[in-house]
C-alpha cells in the first residue's frame, strides 16, 4: 500500500537517504548515537559518576526518550511494517532502547546501551558506501561456508582440551592451582591458545612437559581455521567473478570493482543485487 500525506513525508525523511531533510536527518541521528554512548562510557568511569552521575542519568533518559519516539515514528511511517520490525536495524532499534528500560529492574543493565553503537552502521547508507558493504558479505558468506568445518575443528579443540586439562588435574592436583578439572581445562584452553595469562601453571617435572606439549599442539593447530576460511574466501572470490559477465562478449572472470570488461573494454552493467536493499528493506 502507498503512503500518503504525512507518513509519507516522515518516510521519506526517516527512511530515505536522497533528499536534504533525509541525510540530515541520519546524521543527527548518526551525532546523538555518538554521544548517548559516550555519555555510557563515562558514567562507567567512577570518579566521574560520582561528580556528575545525575546530570549524566538525565541526559542519558533525555536521548532514551528521543530514540523512543523515534522508534514509533519509524513503524508508524513504515511501508511495511512487520518487515522492518523483523529487518537487522529494525532489532537493533529495539534493543537500542530496551537496556534503558530494563535498567529498571536490572542493575547494570543500562550499560548494555552501547549495542546502539550498531546503529552508526546507517552512516554507510547515508555517505553511498554500501557498495563497500559487498566485501563484508563476501566474508559473512565464506564463514558461514565453512561452519560446518569449523564446528568439527573446535570440536576436536575441546576434546583435546578436556584431555589436557583432566591430565594437569591428576599430575599438579589442587596443591598445584588446578582445584578442578574444569579450572584445568581452562588453563589447557589458555595454553593451547597461546595466550598464558600466567594465574595457573605447572609447578611440578611432570606437569611442565605435559604444558611444553600442549603449546606445542597449540602452535601447530592454531593456523586451522585460517585456511579454513581462507579456502571458502577464495571459492567465494571465484564464484563472484563468475558471475560477473561481459553484456557485449558474454565472458565471465571480471573482478567484483571492474569497470570494464578485461576482454573486449566493453563497459560493464552494474550488478542488479547492489541496488537492491542488503539491510532489512525498509529500515
């Protein structure tokens, strides 16, 4: 169904990245965003809290109230409004707003308020960049080629941490640090990681060679799922310049940036999906 009269116009300056009213529109929205953050940082920074913690409350339920109504502005004006309820930036609107009601009844939970940083993502509507958002969907597609394999790499990850870990437990014991197998099994994880916090670690002969092995497993493994990936990268770069294709030669293989065709310099068409909404549709 159409808009008309004033949802309308609010659609268009809400949702809408063409006109003067709608970009300016965005980048207030994109400065407020900004700001109300900042004013969560500094309220979890003490000494500030404790000079300023009201006038900081109040600001930060005055940007609350504004993001309110600008939430029941955009399903009001919607062109389709179960589809922007359900899009990514209609979810993050929502939980861009929730923390602070929950604040409520759940301490701490005001500062959960920097998910609204995911709202600044509009900026790559607002400045004609999402163009540049076809490389992170390049590499959403190729991860989520390869979860399946790295489901099965983290699986046996586990399996060997638990084996590690319940090893250390029986050999250092609670005397050692190693109070339990699940506090072993973290240290087997920090260690095959490489990452050695240090609060743990072998004290005796025994315990040291075990701890020499599992680092070496972890510099030997820890290369996986970087290939892993890099393999579904490459089969997702080889498939993308598949489909890009001459109009005039009818040849595939251009790079997903070319202007023109590499084999005939006829210039290529822009690619339909681009123009197509990659961001819920309506939000």
């Amino acid at each position: 169904m159409a808009l008309t009269g004033k949802r309308k116009w609010l659609n268009e300056v809400i949702f809408g990245t063409d006109t003067p009213a709608g970009k300016n529109f965005d980048v207030i929205l994109i400065w407020a965003i900004l700001i109300s953050v900042s004013l969560v940082l500094l309220a979890s920074v003490e000494s500030i809290e404790a000079r300023f913690g009201t006038e900081l409350i109040v600001l930060e339920w005055v940007f609350t109230a504004l993001f309110t109504i600008e939430y029941i502005l955009r399903i009001y004006c919607a062109v389709d409004r179960r589809r922007y309820l359900f899009s990514f930036y209609g979810v993050v609107d929502l939980l861009a707003i929730l923390p602070s009601y929950l604040g409520l009844l759940f301490t701490g939970a005001g500062y959960l308020l920097v998910i609204r940083l995911l709202r600044v993502l509009r900026i790559f509507r607002v400045l004609k960049l999402v163009r540049y958002l076809r490389d992170a969907n390049l590499l959403m597609r190729a991860l989520w080629q390869s979860r399946r394999k790295i489901l099965v790499f983290y699986s046996g990850m586990l399996v060997i941490a638990t084996l590690f870990g319940a090893l250390m437990f029986a050999v250092e014991g609670p005397a050692n640090g190693f109070t339990s197998i699940p506090k072993s099994i973290y240290w087997s994880i920090v260690t095959v990681t490489t990452v050695g916090y240090g609060d743990i670690s072998p004290h005796t002969p025994l315990g040291q060679a075990i701890a020499s092995l599992t680092m070496l497993i972890g510099y030997s493994i820890i290369a996986v799922p970087t290939g892993i990936v890099t393999a579904e990268l490459a089969s997702e770069l080889g498939r993308e310049r598949s489909l890009s294709r001459c109009d005039n030669c009818s040849r595939a293989g251009h790079d997903a940036d070319a202007e023109y065709c590499k084999f005939c310099g006829y210039k290529l068409g822009e690619v339909e999906d681009l123009k197509k909404e990659e961001w819920g549709g309506t939000g």
